[in-house]
C-alpha cells in the first residue's frame, strides 16, 4: 500500500499557465504539503510497526508451580444447648396369646435353658465349681490338721472326751506308791507307742496282760510318771468301743497293779486301747488326752 501511494505522489501537479496565477493555487500548494508530510509520517509509523512486529527472543517456559490446596474453612464451634433426654415412650405390652398343653411347657423350659446358657457362658460355672472344690479341700485340710494337733491323731470316744474329774481319788489300797525311781517311770513311759498330747504328761502300762479267765484281776500295771503336775484318770476301751475299766483319779507317782473288767471278754486274743486323760488338780479342767495300745489274752 505504501508503494502505490508513492507512485501517485509522483505524479507531476499541472502548472499554471503562464501570466496571472491560477485561482487557488496557494491552496492546493499547502494541500499538497500536508499530503506530502502525512505520507512521511505514514512511512514512519509503518517502519516503527515493522519494527515491533519483529518475533520476539524465546523465553524459557516459566516452571508451573503446583496447586495450592484449597484449606477447609473452619466450622465455628456451635453453642451447646441444653436439651432435655427426650424419654422414649415404653411400648405397650400386648397381651399375648395363652400357650396350653405341652407348647406352654416346652417355651418355659427353653427359657430357663437359654438363661442357663447365658449364666454359665458369662460366669464360666465349670471354674466356679473348681474353685469351691478346691475351697472344700482346704477347709478340711486345715480341720483334720488341728484335730490332729488338738488330738495327736487320736480318734478319741465322745464318752472319754467329755469325762470330768470331780476330785474323787483311787483308794490308797487300789493305788500305791511305785517302788521303782523317776528315771526308771519315764524309761518305762518311752517304751510305750503312744499317741496324743505327749507333752501334757508321762505315764506307764503293761503292754501285754495275760489272764486265765475274764473274771480274774487284769495286771495292768498303770501308773503316773513322778514328774507330772495333773491328776490322771485311765480308760480301757474293747475294738469294738465297749468301756471294760474306768478307774479314779491317780496323783503322780502312784500306780495300780491290779484292776476287774466290767463286763465279759471272750477267750482269746484282743487289742484293747487305754484313754488317758490329764486333769489340774485345782480347776479340774481337763489339759491333754493319750492312748497306747495294749494287748489282751485270754485263756491258755
């Protein structure tokens, strides 16, 4: 386009012709100037606008920057109002349909078998019942002890148990002073397998008595160690838990030779026991019981 407005801007203007000036020369002159200084500054323009049309240098890709996460907006906290439990209505118990016969019975047997179910799976009834086993077991455990520990092991008749001194002494022709020494009693005690409260006194028996019948004296030889402080009262008990000899209170230091059974023994061999029990001579409260075996014989 510049191009062609030049070749136009080329032209020759026509001239006047010679003599008087045409009218309005002086216009077209200054129109033709202004032509003229408009077309340089259009070529001007045109060549600032080639010049900034020139591609620019190439720029390194700016590196794109991650995504922000959007954060979440932060709820206020609402005010906690005071709202009453709304209470939930109890539903209305229907009435149910009677159940007769068997159908009735065999529902509340399940019942019961379901609530047993549920108790022994909840309270493990199988270690319950161990741990009562075991509680039983101790509890007669630490009874047989102190029966032993009160008794020496002795199984001792409630006739014997309960038996009471009430001051009454054996006669002095029934019981006498033993002719052999204190050290000589206890050697006489030691030989004797005796059970109970060993520490409560010492006394002596013959261990094997021999009669011809049961109505004969039985040399018993029963006596009461030098050393003791109790009065002794002695009991002889059949196997069968029958009383054949009861005698009275023996101070110590004294013995008895000689003694009558109760009642009939039959020929023959027997084991008998003789009870011993030790009293204070003044609460006559009882302070130990013994036994020691002693064997019987009958006949030839």
């Amino acid at each position: 386009m510049a191009a062609k407005k030049n070749k136009k801007s080329k032209k020759p203007n026509k001239k006047p012709a010679v003599g008087s000036p045409a009218a309005g020369s002086n216009n077209k002159r200054a129109k033709n100037n202004n032509n003229n200084s408009n077309q340089k500054q259009g070529k001007v323009q045109n060549n600032n606008k080639n010049s900034n049309q020139r591609p620019a240098p190439m720029q390194e890709p700016a590196k794109q920057q991650k995504p922000v996460k959007p954060q979440k907006p932060v709820n206020p906290q609402k005010p906690v109002e005071n709202k009453k439990p709304v209470e939930k209505q109890k539903p209305v118990n229907q009435p149910k349909a009677e159940k007769t016969g068997r159908k009735r019975k065999a529902a509340k047997g399940g019942k019961k078998r379901s609530s047993f179910k549920r108790f022994a799976a909840k309270y493990n009834i199988g270690k319950i019942v161990l741990a009562a086993l075991l509680a039983l077991g101790i509890i007669a455990a630490v009874v047989y002890l102190i029966v032993r520990i009160f008794t020496g092991g002795v199984k001792v008749p409630d006739e014997i148990k309960n038996a009471e001194y009430k001051g009454r002494l054996e006669a002095s022709s029934v019981a006498v002073q033993t002719d052999i020494s204190e050290e000589q009693q206890k050697i006489l005690a030691r030989s004797l397998s005796v059970k109970g409260d060993k520490s409560a006194f010492k006394f002596f028996v013959n261990k094997d008595i021999v009669m011809d019948d049961y109505s004969d004296p039985a040399l018993i030889e029963f006596g009461s160690v030098s050393s003791n402080d109790c009065i002794l009262l002695a009991f002889l008990v059949d196997e069968n838990g029958n009383l054949l000899y009861r005698s009275l209170g023996v101070e110590p230091g004294e013995k008895i030779s000689s003694v009558s059974l109760f009642d009939s023994v039959p020929y023959g061999k027997h084991k008998l026991t003789l009870f011993v029990n030790g009293y204070d001579p003044e609460t006559k409260e009882i302070v130990g019981t013994q036994a020691a075996t002693v064997n019987l014989k009958i006949g030839s």
